[in-house]
C-alpha cells in the first residue's frame, strides 16, 4: 500500500476512495489521515462545514435555527455529530469553553475494525445503497471476521448477513440518481451514532484503541428498530452479541501485562492490528474446538428425550473433587454425543447446579488438533497450551468424541510404544482435576484400548449409555419429527415414525436404535421431498404447455396497454391514462392469478406436497436390508392364504409335507410364537430325490422374495470337529480369525432369509450344539463378539434318516395314500409316527424338541414323475426359446423318457439324467445337422422298431398356422411330427376320417397342452401310429 514519506500509511486512499466525502484530505493534498489537529469554532447561530457538505446546505440549516432556543454543548456536539457528513475528523471529543476539537477518530482503529468499515462501505456499494446503514456496518463485521463459527460465534455469515440486508432494505432509485458517484457513500445518522458510541466504550474500559469488538458491542446497544428486526431475521441475539463481544475484550484487557502488550496510538495502524489480532489467533480452544453451548443458545441442537437419568449421571460424576471425568460408553448411534449436547442444552437452560451455570462445553476436534503438525513438538506445544487455557478460564468442560483415537496419536519413541502421547499429556490435570473431560467410545474399542492402559481408565468413571426401546425409540422421533419437516419440507405421518422403529428393529439388525431409526426417516424424507419435485416439473412442465398462450397473450396486453398509458401521461390526457392505468392492473391481477393457478396444480403448499407415509419407510429398508419392496408391499396373510396352491404347483407329489409348512408358518406369522425366536424351524425328512431341496427353494421364492434370499450349507462339508468353527468364525489365534464365519456372516448381509443345512445327519455333533442355541434364542456370537440375529430367519434341515421305514410303507402296509381323505391322512400319520422313532434314534432329544415342524416326504409315484416331467420339460424349452425355438415331444417318446428315468428307490434325480441325455442331447446333435433352424419347433420323436429317440422340425407351413392346431388343406402335403399328411377337399369328418394324433407339447406361456391334428384320406406314419380319441393320455 503507497504512503507518503514522514507520514503514516495511507489507509485513508483505499478507505477515502470507497467514501468519498466521507473523508477528508490532508493539508497537503495526499489521501490519508489528518496529522494534525484540526479547530473549528463554534458560534451559536451556525456550525461547521464539514466535507461533503455545501455552502447552501449550512446557510439553509443556519437560518432555520436562528429562532430555535440557543443549544447547549451537548447538544451542539449531538447535532454536529448526527448532522455532518461523515469523515475521520466528524467524531467530536468534549471540550471546554465553546471550542469543539474534531481529532481523527479513525486514528484510534485498529487495521481490522478500519477492514471493517471499508467492507461496511463496499457492502452498501453493491447493494446500490446512498449511504451506510447500520446493517451494512454489521455485514462488515461479519465479512471481517470469517470464521468458521460466524460472527462472534453467531453462525451468522456474510452470505447469510447479505440476503437478510435484501429483504429489509427496499432500494431508492432517486436518492442514488442524485448521487454524483457511485464512490460517495456517506454514513448514515445511525452509523455515526455507532461509532460515537464505539469511542465512548474503549474509553470506558481504559483502552486507547477501537476493536471490532467494540463497534459490535455499539451496534448490540443501539437502539433502532430497524436494527431489531435484521438481527431477528439473523436468528441471532443481540444480548448474546454484546456478552460475547464483552467477554472478548474483557479477555483482551486481563491479557494485556504493560505497555508493550497495549496498542500504542504512535505505532501504525497495521502494527496496531497485529498486536490486536495475535492474542486471539493464538487460542487453542477457538481453532481445535467448537462450543455445544453456543450452538445450544442458537438452537442448533436436536431436543434430547429420554435420557434424563444419564445426563443427571454425568453431573453428579462433574460434582466431584478429583476424577470428575465421565466416558460414556454404548453401542454405536445409541447417542452418546447426544448426552453431551443434552448437558450443554441444560446449562443453557439454567437447569443445573450452580457450579455449572457458567461452564462451557467444548468439543475437541482431534483430528483438527492433530493436523498440520510437521515438526516434532508442535503437537505437544498444541495439546499443553489447550491444557493451560482451559486451567486459566476455569470454566470449560471438554468433549471428547472416540477418546480412545487419544491413546497413540502423535507417539514419538521406539516404535510409538510407551512414549509421549496425547492421553499420557492429559492424564496429570485429568488426575488433578484441573481439566474436566467428557469422554465417548464404545464397548468395544474402550476394551481394546483404554483398559490396557489402566492410569488412564482409573481417570475416568464410566456411564453405560444402552440402547433405548421401541416405546423410547418413537418418543424421541416424535419429537424430532418438526426439525426434519422443516429440513425436508414435507409431511411426516404418525404411522411413519412408528414403522420406521419397528421395521428398523426387525430388518436392521446390526445396527442399534435411535440411530437406525432417525436415519430411515431421514432418507425417506430425502425421497420423497426428491419423488415429490420431480413429480411437480412434471406437472409443472404439462400445465406450462396449457397456460403459455395464455400468458404470452396477457404479456403482449400488459406491454400494449403500459405503453399506451405512458404516451397518454405525455400527451397530458390524464383521462384516458387513468382508464388504461385500471386496465394495466386488471391485466397484471389476471396474471398473478394465473401463477397462483400453475402454483395449485403443481401442488405447491407448506410442504410442496411432499409426505413420508409408511411405503416410503418400506422402501428403504428394503433398499438398505436387501428384502425385496414388493414383499414388504404385499399382504403377508394373502400369502400365506394360498401357499399351498403355490407350492403345490411346484412341489409335485408331497401335499402333505406342502400343508404342513404352510400351516407352520401361519402360525408363527400370527404372533403365537415368540417374537425372539426364528420364524420357524423345520426337518424334511425322506428318500433321496423326493423334493425336500426343492420345497425350500420355493418357500424361499414365495415367502422370501427370491430364491437368491436362501443360504445354503451342506453338511458334508461339517464333518470334522475342526470344521465346525467356519460357522462362526475361527478363534483367535488360529488362521481366519476376523474374516467372520460363513454361516454369521451370511445373515449378517441378508438378515431375512432362509437357512438350508442340507443332510443334517452328516454334521459333526458339535454343530447341534450351534444350531441348538440358534433355533432357542434366535441369536448367534461369532468369533469377534458380534452377535447375530436369526429370528428373520427360516430355519430349514434335510436328512435322509427314516427313509428305509417309509420305503417299506411303516410296516408293509406301503406308503401309498389312499384316495379317501381320511384314510390318507392316517397313512400319513401312520408312517410319521415311524419316521419320528428313528429321528429320536438319531437326534437328540434337545435337538428335536426345539423343532417347530417334522415334514415326512412320501415316495413319488408315476402319475407324480409325469408331472415333474413336464415341469423339467418347461426349463428345456425356455432355453429352446432364447434361441428362436419351440420344442414339443411325440406320446412315444414320452412314455419312453418316463419308462427310463422312473426310480421308485431314487425319485426324480435319474428323471433328470434322462432327460439330459434323451432330450438335450438330440436337440443339440439336431442342431449342429442343420435339422432345426431359428423358427421351427423342434420335436422329438421316438422309433419303437430301431429304439432311438430322433429330433425333427415342423415345416413352415406348420408353424405358421399355430402349432397348437393344424388341419391339412385340400390338395397340399405337409409334413408335421414325422408324420405325412394328404389333405382331399372336404371336411375329412364328414368323411368319416375323426382321428386324432396327439402329442405332449409346452405354449410360449409354458402351459401344457395337447396338440390334435385331423388328418383326412391317406395316413402314413414314420415312428408313430394314430392313437384314437378315446384312448388319448
């Protein structure tokens, strides 16, 4: 910045520039502050001219007073002061017998209040303002402190101080036409009033410089209207800026020790600044923390509920003579922190013992602490001046989040180990009771480290902080319901806050309550205030299209009629200007009723339309949880309802095993079990190949969602002792340790799911033990002391035990149901009895008795292997279809895949073989032969005489006409399932030609069907004869 030699540094160029008269030049033309005294003398009918002022304007002023009653000195200096222009000479000091000494008052600012005032004038500038307000002097201040809490720890920032200036200060286009420069921003009557009443402060407190503080302090005094209302829509008190800003220079006076720490009025202003500004860029607890009582006063906590008891804990343990350091300790977002923020909205109320009243809570940042340290000894200079200014004020209570990150951080000496620490510096005035502290961690990482280190816990007294219950968990949503909405700004129902604690607690199971809670309603607000905008552009975007013309026209009207108005008002006819002036606010009233109209179908209101209702909650725990939507959506007792006609159409063959599982899982889904418990724990017990695998496949796609959401283990797998820690993780110690286990960690991801341990009997007895305490308690511990919740699980076990008792029918008498309900069902019963007897041979008693269902699985028979058949058949012709082709089978060569792959002994495995073999590989032979293209249907046949099963495709003809039916026109050939056709004209009935071919076949739909084909006249067939109506399959 330029000076002038001899001079002081022209702070007044930069300021002067921006006030134009506001300032005045020195004697010897340079831009700067007066360096000499100027006086003015005072008579009785006139005062002084200062600059910025016209001639006329005190001639004027001069004569008006000349019949008012002669004014005192006081209140000469008041008008001269409230009057003039202001200018660094304006600010008049007291002086005896008439004379009035203007000194320059700028002359007493430090370099950062006269920063102030030059972003005060630049504010105003910008806002096109003809002078200086009040609120432009507080936007200054707030633009030169900067600081990451706001001005004066308001929160208040220069963003924040700009747009509020904007809604209360409408700008007056005529003042700022007269003014002559935009660089001419004099002050206005307030502004001078508070830099009087700056002076008058610093001189009050012994200082012989103006602080920032001491302008704010003015401002916080003032009183003006005005001002009341800018500093409401600040959020801000201006009771709090004043203690603040007294409490800052209170601090500064008792830091001062002698002349050399005061600012010196000889010394140059920026020399005056730095002496200034040192004092408070030097505290530790203004750069490493952050006040929870600050923050209380500014309402910027969430209301605490439900944990009285622990924060009146944390008091009491504040109360005592030595060792007053509480850690709060509890399971991540149980909401520690928030019973620090819960005393801070105390002592903010008053409602604490008086040694608290006046204590501050400050929470460390440690990180903020730790960072930027380079050299060795910095952190330490940090953490022991922190220590010193707290035992110097004597009324900070620190907060220390995750204390445990303390233990280690910033270690010097070998290997980090036994050295100097930040929890090793803290531990003397944590002992004395010098500095108290309020720690924070969990169970856990207290453990693992703050009680290896037993100086530093026997310093601190624990508060077990525990996970509130559902009724707590919906209180406190209940009452943080208004912050989100107005976050939001939409509507969240009763029923919302409800489901998210109950689904929360069911489908979130390794995370704890409020937290998991809060942030469910918290992202469900985020969609839906999301969904709602959306939703709104759209709308908005369809009305636009149907009101544009509409108010294209009004725009054109309105222009028309101003501009007819205007040259009316210039032409003087005042008539008709008065007629098109009603007519232009006519046309604007249509306007605005027309955005009021787009406003009401677009549905804008107090919270823009948007509301969390329960389906939003659904949708993002099933987001977080991995449960599909549409199962939470659906109507879980219709489900249940018809579980039986679903598996049935599945499960082929097992009606009863079908009926048992569903009634065991409509019991349990009525709230008769214990909520704690899984949803069911269940045996399959039968022959191999029977379906038990596959009923638990289906109950995981019908009940579960998908049949993804089912975790498969096979016991084989679990045969040795050792084995059996994979399931919850191996020991410490051992090789694996924290990699989890393969059962725990599976139900970790997918907490809703089915459990299949598939042939039970082949695992090692130890793992009873795990499954005997899963299927009880609905709980598991893995390896790293994280327990696991199973009670969303269906607990599924398959054995083959009793299958030889069902082979031999219970006794000779067969398994096979008769076709008498009743009957059956006592076969049923019969042949359960037998099985159970040799489970109870097997199992333990225990084991068996924490068993909610038993499911003995039949024999298949024929007619049940047929339809299985057709169900493998479909999977085959899926895949046909990704392929452009349609597959169907001939009666022969059905009744020959059935012959091949029907075991009574095995069940449906070898049906499956068979048709790997049979169909598969004839399909693919076809083929790579050319004999089926994209576009046939693919039909396998089979030849009785050679004993060969052969693929074959329906020409185009066929396949054009349908393939469900064909009839052989007149006089065409057609070659269709090897078969050769001849059509004759005429109806080949009336003929007495009523033959029909059949075959097995599947639609695109993958029905079964029957395809007929009437043939008339000549019938020849390659491989298979015509089967007559009444003897179709």
């Amino acid at each position: 910045m330029a000076s002038v030699p001899g001079a002081r540094p022209a702070f007044g160029r930069e300021l002067g520039s921006a006030a134009g008269s506001g300032f005045a030049r020195g004697s010897h033309g340079t831009s700067g502050f007066a360096t000499h005294r100027r006086v003015v003398k005072v008579r009785p009918d006139s005062r002084a001219i200062c600059p910025g002022e016209s001639k006329s304007q005190t001639a004027e002023e001069r004569t008006q007073k000349k019949n008012q009653k002669l004014p005192n000195d006081a209140t000469r200096r008041q008008t001269l002061t409230r009057n003039a222009p202001f200018s660094p000479h304006a600010l008049p000091h007291a002086q005896a017998r008439g004379e009035l000494v203007v000194t320059a008052v700028f002359e007493k600012f430090t370099e950062r209040a006269i920063k102030a005032v030059m972003l005060a004038q630049q504010e105003a500038k910008a806002l096109r303002r003809p002078e200086v307000g009040v609120e432009h002097i507080v936007m200054g201040l707030v633009a030169e402190e900067a600081k990451k809490g706001g001005w004066l720890g308001t929160g208040v920032t220069i963003d924040s101080a700009r747009e509020k200036a904007k809604e209360i200060v409408s700008f007056d286009k005529d003042r700022a036409a007269r003014r002559t420069s935009t660089s001419e921003v004099p002050f206005s009557r307030g502004a001078k009033r508070v830099f009087e009443a700056a002076l008058n402060n610093s001189t009050n407190m012994g200082m012989n410089y103006i602080a920032p503080e001491h302008i704010a302090l003015a401002v916080a005094e003032l009183d003006d209207e005005s001002l009341v209302k800018y500093f409401e829509m600040l959020s801000t008190s201006r009771t709090f800026v004043k203690n603040e800003a007294e409490r800052r220079l209170k601090t500064e006076k008792e830091k001062e020790s002698g002349p050399a720490a005061r600012p010196n009025t000889s010394l140059a202003p920026r020399q005056r600044q730095q002496q200034a500004s040192q004092k408070d860029e030097k505290s530790p607890l203004n750069d490493f923390c952050f006040d929870l009582t600050q923050r209380a006063r500014d309402e910027k906590i969430d209301p605490i509920i439900g944990r009285d008891e622990e924060v009146e804990r944390v008091i009491q343990i504040l109360a005592r003579r030595s060792k007053n350091n509480p850690i709060l300790l509890g399971e991540p977002g149980v909401g520690k922190t928030a019973i620090a923020e819960g005393l801070a909205l105390r002592i903010v109320s008053g409602n604490v013992p008086e040694f608290l009243r006046e204590k501050r809570v400050l929470s460390l940042d440690v990180g903020l602490l730790m960072a930027g340290a380079k050299e060795r000894g910095e952190l330490e200079s940090r953490v022991t001046g922190l220590i010193k200014e707290i035992q110097d004020k004597k009324d900070v209570v620190l907060m220390i989040d995750e204390v445990h990150t303390l233990i280690g951080a910033g270690a010097v000496g070998k290997g980090g180990g036994g050295g100097m620490d930040i929890s090793n510096m803290l531990k003397p005035p944590l002992a004395r009771g010098e500095l108290q502290c309020i720690g924070a961690t969990t169970v856990d990482e207290h453990r693992k480290y703050i009680e290896k280190d037993a100086a530093l816990e026997r310093r601190f007294q624990p508060v077990m902080v525990e996970e509130p219950s559902e009724e707590d968990a919906i209180e406190i949503l209940f009452g943080l319901r208004e912050r989100y909405e107005a976050h939001h700004m939409c509507e969240i129902t009763d029923d919302a806050l409800i489901a998210a604690v109950q689904i929360s607690s069911r489908y979130i199971a390794d995370r704890f309550l409020p937290d998991k809670a809060i942030d469910l309603v918290d992202e469900a607000g985020s969609a839906a205030r999301i969904k709602q905008y959306m939703a709104q552009k759209e709308r908005r975007g369809e009305v636009d299209k149907a009101t544009s013309m509409e108010a294209m026209e009004m725009w054109r009207a309105l222009k028309q009629v101003s501009e007819a108005k205007e040259a009316a008002v210039r032409g003087l006819l005042f008539e008709e200007a008065t007629l098109l002036r009603d007519r232009e606010r006519e046309v604007k009233t249509n306007l605005s009723k027309l955005g009021v109209k787009v406003d009401e179908l677009t549905g804008d209101g107090a919270y823009g339309g948007a509301k969390v209702t329960v389906d939003e909650i659904e949708a993002v725990a099933a987001m977080w949880s991995g449960i599909p939507v549409q199962r939470m959506t659906l109507d879980e007792q219709a489900i249940l309802a018809n579980m039986d006609q679903d598996l049935q159409g599945s499960v082929i063959g097992q009606e009863e095993a079908v009926s048992a599982v569903s009634r065991s899982l409509r019991r349990t889904r009525c709230g008769l079990k214990d909520p704690n418990r899984p949803i069911a724990s269940m045996l399959f017990a039968g022959p191999t190949g029977v379906g038990k695998t596959e009923l638990t496949k289906r109950l995981a796609e019908k009940y579960f969602g998908s049949e993804d959401n089912m975790v498969r283990l096979d016991m084989s797998e679990y045969m040795e002792r050792h084995s059996v820690s994979k399931l919850v993780g191996a020991p410490p110690g051992y090789v694996g340790f924290g990699q989890g286990g393969t059962l725990t960690e599976a139900v970790r991801r997918k907490p809703f799911t089915i459990l299949l341990f598939d042939e039970i009997e082949k695992a090692h007895p130890d793992v009873f033990n795990i499954l005997l305490q899963m299927m009880e308690d609905g709980r598991l511990t893995d390896s790293q002391g994280r327990v696991v919740s199973f009670k969303n699980c269906l607990i599924v076990l398959t054995s083959n035990v009793g299958s030889k008792v069902i082979a031999k029918g219970g006794g000779g008498l067969g398994f096979q149901l008769q076709d008498d309900d009743e009957e059956g069902s006592a076969e049923y019963k019969r042949i359960r009895e037998k099985v159970l007897d040799e489970l109870k041979n097997f199992f333990r008693p225990e084991m068996l008795n924490r068993l909610d269902e038993i499911v003995c699985f039949k024999q298949l028979e024929k007619e049940s292997v047929q339809r299985i058949a057709r169900l493998m058949l479909r999977e085959t012709a899926g895949r046909m279809r990704l392929k452009g082709m349609e597959m169907a089978l001939t009666a022969s060569a059905m009744d020959k895949l059935l012959e091949t792959g029907f075991d009574k002994e095995y069940g449906a495995r070898p049906l499956r073989r068979a048709i790997t073999s049979i169909i598969d590989d004839n399909l693919s032979e076809a083929m790579l032969r050319g004999v089926i293209h994209e576009g046939d249907v693919a039909v396998i046949d089979y030849d009785r005489s050679s004993d060969q099963f052969e693929a074959a495709a329906v020409d185009a003809t066929a396949a054009a006409m349908g393939v469900k039916t064909f009839k052989g026109a007149a006089n065409t050939e057609n070659t269709y399932y090897g078969v050769s056709v001849t059509g004759v004209r005429g109806d080949p009935a009336s003929q007495g030609f009523d033959v029909q071919w059949t075959s097995v076949g599947l639609d695109l739909e993958g029905e079964d069907f029957d395809i007929h084909r009437q043939v008339a006249n000549n019938i020849s067939t390659r491989s298979s004869s015509p089967v007559p109506v009444n003897e179709l399959p």
